[in-house]
C-alpha cells in the first residue's frame, strides 16, 4: 500500500491536513495497547524516538534515514501485563509504563544504563492505581485506592531512574479518574472525580483550593488539559459515558470554563464530528491547540481547539480500524495504532 | 460568558484560594 493511498487529507474541513510519514510494522506484536514518543540521547545526538507497547514488551524505535524506524531497544515484562506509557513531558532517556490486569498495579521506570548499555527498570509505585500523569520538571503524579483511602502522591524522578522525594496531596473522598497540570499557575493541579467533581491543589502544600461540579449532563468526566485566562479555569474534558443530546449530538470533547471563586461554571465550546459522519467518543488526547479521538466507527477525527471545528478524519485504511491516537512530544505528528501492532505516523500541519 | 453566570471573577484566584486554605 503506497503512501499516498493511505494519506487522508479531508481539505474541505478545514486548513490544517494530516500527511502520512512513516509505518512501524512491529512483526512480533499481536497485542498493540499504547504507543508514545521520547527523546533519546546517544552518542551526543538527541533523537524524536517512537514507543510501542504490547502487552509483555515496551520498544524503542530510533529514526533512519528517508522515514524508516529501528527498533533499538526492548525491555520485556513478562509478569504484569503493560496497560499504557505514561509520557514524561521534559525528560530524556527515560521510559515510564504502567502495569496491571484490570486496573494499574505498577508503574515503572524504564531506562538503559549509561555505564554498560544495558536495559534496566526500576519500580516506582505499587498498588491499586487509578490515575497517573507524568508533569513537568520530572515528577509523576498518581493516585491509589479508592474514596477515604485514597493516597494521592507526587514523585520526582532521578535521571538515573530512581525516585528523588515523594509529597502527598490532600485525597478528595471520590475517587480521581484523571489529572491535568493546569498551564499558566506553575504550582496548580486539577483532577476530575467519578462523582463528577473537578478537584484544584497546591501542588506545594498538597492542600485541596477547591471541588467544583462539572455538571449533571456530563457524567465521567476526564480531564485532558487545562489553563487558567483573565480569572478563569479552561478545562478540556471527555465523556466516554455522555448520552446523546439531541442539539449538539455526542461531542467528543467540551470546553468548560469554572470560576474557582465561586465554584460556578458554563460551557465554552464542543466539539464534534462534522455532519455526515458518526461515531462515539473511544479514546483520545488533546495536546496544546489539538485534540485527537479514536471514535467507535474506527476512525480518527482530529479537532482544533481554537478554530472549534474537526480539522481532518482518518477514517480505517485497508489494514483495519484504529484503536490507538498519541500526539508526539511536539503536537506536529500524530501516531495512529492498529489492533495488529501497526503504528502510522501523520504529519499534522 | 458572562460575569452574571459565573459570579465575581478574580485574576489571582490561586493565590487567594491557597491563603484561605492554610491551617
């Protein structure tokens, strides 16, 4: 199949298009569940590598020329089943996954070592975890357990893979679904709740500021970015269980703006599939002004959060539906995976 | 939306809610 049969570039939705770059075919993977990018450094040159996950291994693959992939590196994890990478935003050289059977039961680190070359991992949290966000300067966020023995915490990472300090944030008595770091306020963290709750911290004394409703026609809420402007709170949701609304149909993602003064809150903007196409929302990720969703139909439809309106639709190529939407590090490719282990990179521009 | 809808709004909201929070 050549590139250019299996490019998508719906130009009439908008100005941006997605151009095909490269494939990964990973022959020894059946069982695709995430896929991610990171940088790496070798030999003094620092590279955009590719992630894939399976269920028992994690691989890096290192840029060839002319858009060709080498997988360089493999860690396998044979006991505990990989759920997903977590992404570390500014960290190089440096792998975290996440480990489970139903829900994560570990998160681990995954590195090579600087003095033999070889690949090591290195045990960062056990228990019953239910949401994980890699943040900014090194430090991974995670939360355990469930309504009052839920333990919230903060880890700072070392290069060499290793936990520097660990800090507890104050638990919400409701379980946190998701996390999101909020740009513009250095030391705020926001999570959403199963109670439907967008919770804010002070990330520096763990304290709770504030628990604010999302809504009732939006239940499950997961929060994916989020920024503060001119005294508000922008949140960029999900709502993989929202029922159908008959005048704005089945959004994939909403902007929901909050007064943290006052705890009150009004919808922005949704955004939704163009008319003609159908789908709900599986899974997906925003990421700076983009926001990406793999839909039931097995396509990607891709958004821009400024614009307001889906910018291009990946719809199943002659290998299979979609399964798996990253964004890479920079939000200028998007990584689209199969079900077979396949992994298509798209230039986004 | 509108001030009305949201109530008095505050560009240093973080500062002022992480005050009121402390013990």
């Amino acid at each position: 199949t050549t590139a250019e049969q299996l490019a998508v570039a719906l130009s009439d939705l908008g100005d941006r298009s997605l151009h095909l770059a490269s494939k990964l075919k990973n022959p020894s993977s059946s069982c695709a569940v995430d896929v991610s990018t990171v940088w790496w450094e070798s030999a003094g040159c620092t590279e955009l590598c590719i992630l894939t996950a399976c269920e028992t291994s994690v691989s890096l693959w290192k840029p060839l020329a002319s858009s060709q992939w080498r997988k360089a590196y493999t860690w396998h994890l044979a006991e505990i089943p990989v759920i997903q990478i977590v992404p570390l935003p500014d960290v190089c050289n440096l792998v975290c996954v996440a480990l489970g059977e139903l829900e994560i039961g570990e998160i681990r680190l995954l590195l090579c070592s600087s003095e033999d070359g070889s690949l090591k991992q290195s045990l960062m949290r056990t228990g019953n975890i239910k949401a994980v966000l890699g943040l900014t300067n090194r430090r991974l966020v995670s939360s355990s357990g469930a309504l009052q023995d839920q333990q919230i915490e903060i880890i700072s990472v070392l290069e060499a893979g290793r936990s520097k300090e660990r800090q507890s944030l104050m638990p919400p008595e409701e379980t946190i679904l998701a996390f999101a770091e909020v740009e513009g306020i250095r030391d705020a963290l926001v999570g959403t709740t199963a109670m439907n709750n967008l919770v804010i911290w002070n990330l520096k004394t763990g304290q709770i500021l504030k628990k604010m409703h999302v809504g009732y026609s939006y239940p499950a809420s997961i929060c994916h970015r989020a920024y503060s402007d001119s005294g508000l709170l922008f949140v960029v949701l999900s709502h993989p269980h929202a029922k159908e609304n008959e005048s704005c149909g089945n959004p994939a993602f909403r902007v929901r703006a909050f007064n943290p003064r006052t705890a009150r809150s009004t919808g922005v903007m949704f955004f939704s599939l163009p008319p003609g196409h159908s789908g709900r929302y599986l899974e997906g990720e925003v990421k700076g002004g983009s926001a990406a969703a793999v839909l039931t139909s097995g396509t990607i439809a891709v958004w821009d959060l400024f614009l307001g309106q889906c910018t291009a639709l990946l719809p199943p190529n002659t290998d299979g539906k979609w399964s798996l939407v990253r964004w890479s590090v920079t939000d200028s490719c998007l990584l689209a995976g199969q079900k077979d282990g396949s992994v298509y990179m798209y230039h986004y521009s | 939306c509108s001030e009305s809808d949201l109530g008095p709004i505050s560009l240093n909201w973080f500062e002022e809610l992480s005050t009121e929070a402390l013990p």
